[in-house]
C-alpha cells in the first residue's frame, strides 16, 4: 500500500476516537442551577443516565480541593439515595465532563452528592504520599485511617467503596471490620463471584464512563473486590472512583468488569451488589482524589498457598495476592486468620505452629517462617501476625532484587496447649573472675504440673572487665523487641543486610539467655557494636542509621523447650571481679 493511502487509513482510524474525545467543563464556569447528567449502572453491564442539579461550588474543602454541591435524581435513586458503588460516576453539563461523585452524607432524605472536579482527578498521577502500615498496640498490622474531610453535623463522607468477601468466615469480617471501615471500605461477605476472574482477560473496549468496575485483591479460594465506577477514559488511561481507594500512592492491582445482581437500599447507605466478570487491566495509581490505571495490562499478582492441618486432616487454600507494598501483608493477614478460624478453635487452650517461607524471583535465599504460639486466646492473630510482619517489611525496603514470587505457610493445631512460662533462672555462682564457668538454670513451668529445667554455662571471656554482668533469659518475642528493635524501624541499606534482619527474627520455640553489661551499644546496618571505645563510639554517633541502645550484649545462649512455646522473662547477675 503506498505510503499516502496508509496515511489516509490510519487518520481514518483515528477518527472516531478524535471526534469522541472527552470535553472538560471549567469548575469556575459552573453556576447554581445548572443542569446535567450522570451515568452509573444499577443492573446489569448497561450505563444508564440519571439527572444532577448542581447547587453550587464548596471551595478549600481540603488542600487546594474543591467539591461541587449536587442533587441526583432518576432511576431508582428517589427510593435508595446516593448508592455505594457509585463513586467514580461521570457527571456532565452541556455534554461535558465536570467530574464524579464522590462523596455522600449518611441517612440523607435527599440524594444530595459531592462531585469531584474533574481537574483534581486528572492530577492522580502526581506526587503524593502514600500511607505506611504498621503494627498497632493490639498486634494488628493496619493501615492508618484515612482523614476524611466531613462537612457540618450531618458529616459528608467519601462514598464508602463496598468491599466484598468469598470464601472468608464471619468471624474474620468481625475481627478486621473496624481497620477496613477506618480506610473508608465496607466489608460485604458473600457478594462476590468466587474466583471465576484469574487469569481471564477481555476486551478493554467494553468499558466505557459509567461502567463498574472491581479491584480485585485477592482472587483464587478467597477473594475480595472492591466496586466503583470508571468516570473518563483517555486513550489506555482510565480514571475511577472521584477519591482515593487505599492511598496506596503508585500500585499494581488487578481490575476487572463488573456487573450489578441487585441494588439494596438501607437507611444508612444503599448499596450496589455486584459480580466481577473479567480483567481489564490495573489500578497503577491510587491518589487523594482518584484512582487512575492502565487498560490491557496484566498485575504481577504473587501466589499464595495456606495448609491448616492436624492429626485428623487438613484444608489447602491457592490464591493470588496483589503485591503491594502496603496492601499485602494486611491482604496475608486476614487470609491465614480466616483459613484458621475456618476449622480451628478460637477460644480455649490451643497450640498454632506456623512454619513457611516469602521466596523470591531472583533467586535469593527464602525468608523463613517458624513460630509456635499457645494459649487460651489470641493465638489465631498472633499465627496470621508471624508471616504479615516480615513480608511487610521485606516489600517496604522496595529492593527489586527482592520481588516475592511465592508465600506458603503450613499451619499445624493441637488443642493442647503447650505453653511454658519462665518461672525461675538461677546462676551457679555470684561471683566470677575471667576464664571461670557460669552455669545458668532455666526452670520453665507450664500446665498439669509440666516442669522443664535445663542448664547452659557461660564462660567470662578472658579480659573481661570487672563489673556487673546480667543475665536475662526471655522468649523469643521478647527477644526479638530488644534486638531487633532499632534494625526493623530503620531503611536497610541492602537486600542481604533485610534479609538477614528477617531471619534473625528468633522462633517462640526457645527461651533466650542474654549476656550483657549496662554500658552503651550502637546498631549499624544489622550488626551490633557493643561497649565500643571512646574513639569508635564517636563515629558510630555519627554515622547515618546507627541506632544506640542503653546497654551492650556480650553474649546469647539458646535454652530448648522441648517443642514448647516459651512466655515471660527473668534476670540474674553475677560480678566480675579481677
């Protein structure tokens, strides 16, 4: 074909799409009672019109963030109000785009909405923070709750985006409810479509403003999806949701098609339930006010496998995971809890002995899971805690040498609880000079008169300055506080030196002696300089990522349990003499 004749062609195909493009409609030019449409799905995959009068422009509602005032009306909205589900629906004047709706107030007569300008969403691909996850005081791993901007006593909220659960247990949507209604999402159990979506592409050109769609987090034996509604398409780039979804900031999570089954009003705040159908592409941005993504893309998703076991049998769960950053190891959390609380007891004496590994692509060594937790209660938490936290860890150091290809826990039970607590330590001797032989008594109590008593001895290294040398013997968690403390709230400076702090992390299997001085000690890229000389003490002060603790180990030995979880922690001291 001559050179001409393909040009004319490739204009030709372009047409369509040039004579569509979207027009924008100035936020400053809108008036009070102007009129427009919106376009949402209440059933099915059909967008359907309803009607906005805008009522005005609230201004500065948040950091250079405006929010335009509207009453909805048409369709079923007279009897269910602004719906969940409808975040991210296009809303037009003149034939073109202002924004998308966005916010709501609770137990409204009216359905009266917040529009999100549309300027402000095409910034989602601009700098912006993104919330960290931490550990709370409880020993949840959570995001922060989000600062929702409300407006009077009646409070005007981001439309809440339902969340829906397949394959999880009621009890995990109670255990985790307050941490996802805190980040604006609303659990929903039971309305979602299994894991029919992995793996299953469609075409990109279905989708179109109005359109729902699903962000799915987790997809296989259990999954979750979270609804909302595509506002502009530009080319490959598409924009939802008019606020943010996880402030997760830049991302990689799956979308796909969704359908709605059914809307259900309820006083508080309708809702939409729908079925995700298949991908579409990803989520590649998650911003104050708008998530905004890539068509066609697939996500790197990480495969996740769960086996809870015991004598009688056990249950095996295959999922994929969206790989997050943030995301992730709450994703990690909630999916061992539930595989747990599926067959085990949450209450009573039990015993939960967690054993696994998070592999990576590059080949490097695994980071190993290996815990035992005992007790009357909160060993299910403390069980789906022991492999949250270090995956946490390893994808907030963002090395790509560490990009995780696999996790697999194998979770064992016993309703028997083999718990011992350290009830005495004893030292051979009170005094000791260098070269002598400390022996140290570990006596370890537990339940029907259990009593276990092991012995390790401690020789005083020649050299040794006189003084007082303390001997603490503590379990593992507590172990791993003191040590590991400064390593794990600090930005490793390598993928070995993370994954060396990773496998530090001591198992509960054990009990701790730690040997040590009340002299000064610094912690520097994973090792440990204790009592250092003037000279070095002063470098290390300086040196970036020291982190100094009130005393200096000199020494650790390792007590066995006999296969019993340890608990509690007890200190001898013995002096050194000349």
């Amino acid at each position: 074909m001559p050179a001409v004749l393909r040009f004319v062609a490739v204009i030709a195909l372009l047409a369509p799409c040039l004579c569509a493009q979207t027009r924008l409609f100035p936020l400053k030019d809108l008036k009070p009672g102007m009129r427009g449409i919106g376009k949402t799905v209440f059933s099915g995959d059909a967008v359907e019109d309803f009607q906005v009068e805008i009522l005005g422009v609230l201004e500065n509602v948040g950091p250079r963030q405006s929010l335009i005032l509207g009453r909805l009306s048409g369709g079923p909205l007279s009897s269910t109000g602004v719906l969940q589900g409808m975040s991210g629906s296009p809303v037009y004047v003149d034939g073109k785009l202002i924004g998308a709706v966005s916010s709501a107030f609770s137990f409204a007569k009216d359905p009266i909405a917040g529009i999100r300008p549309i300027e402000e969403m095409l910034k989602a691909g601009e700098s912006s923070t993104p919330l960290r996850a931490s550990m709370s005081e409880k020993g949840e791993w959570r995001l922060p709750p989000r600062d929702v901007p409300r407006f009077g006593e009646s409070g005007m909220i981001d439309i809440a985006t339902p969340v829906s659960f397949g394959g999880f247990t009621r009890g995990t949507l109670d255990a985790f409810s307050s941490q996802l209604r805190a980040l604006g999402l609303e659990p929903r159990q039971g309305i979602a479509a299994g894991g029919a979506v992995a793996g299953r592409m469609g075409n990109p050109s279905a989708l179109k403003p109005g359109s729902m769609i699903s962000v799915q987090l987790l997809s296989g034996d259990m999954n979750i999806g979270a609804d909302g509604t595509v506002t502009h398409i530009d080319g490959g780039r598409i924009y939802a949701f008019g606020h943010r979804f996880l402030s997760a900031g830049p991302t990689e999570m799956p979308f796909a098609r969704s359908e709605v089954l059914a809307l259900m009003p309820v006083l508080s705040t309708s809702f939409k339930i729908s079925a995700a159908r298949e991908l579409m592409g990803i989520i590649s941005e998650d911003r104050n006010a708008a998530v905004a993504g890539v068509l066609g893309r697939r996500a790197r998703m990480i495969p996740l496998s769960i086996r809870v076991g015991r004598a009688g049998g056990a249950e095996s769960y295959k999922m994929e995971m969206v790989n997050d950053r943030f995301v992730s190891p709450i994703l990690l959390q909630m999916a061992a809890f539930s595989a747990i609380d599926a067959t085990e007891r949450m209450a009573g004496p039990s015993t939960l002995t967690v054993r696994g590994e998070i592999r990576f692509a590059s080949g490097a060594p695994p980071a190993v899971i290996d815990n035992i937790f005992a007790g009357d209660s909160g060993g299910p938490m403390q069980a789906a805690l022991s492999g949250a936290i270090p995956l946490a860890y390893i994808l907030q150091g963002g090395f790509e040498s560490l990009r995780i290809s696999g996790i697999s826990l194998d979770i064992q039970s016993s309703n028997e609880k083999k718990l011992v607590q350290i009830e005495q330590v004893f030292a051979g001797r009170r005094e000791a000079k260098p070269g002598d032989k400390v022996p140290v008594t570990v006596l370890m109590a537990g339940e029907n008169g259990r009593e276990i008593s092991k012995t390790v001895e401690y020789t005083v290294p020649a050299g040794a300055q006189p003084g007082t040398l303390f001997f603490t013997v503590a379990d593992g968690m507590a172990a791993n506080y003191l040590e590991l403390r400064p390593a794990l709230t600090s930005s490793p400076r390598s993928a070995g030196e993370l994954l060396q702090t990773v496998n530090r992390l001591r198992p509960n299997t054990k009990a701790y002696i730690r040997v040590w001085r009340a002299d000064p000690a610094f912690q520097l890229r994973g090792e440990d300089y204790p009592a250092p000389p003037a000279s070095l003490a002063l470098l290390l002060g300086a040196a970036a990522g020291a982190a100094q603790t009130r005393n200096s180990k000199v020494a650790e030995l390792e007590v066995s349990a006999d296969g019993m979880a340890v608990s509690g922690s007890k200190t001898v001291q013995v002096e050194v003499k000349e």
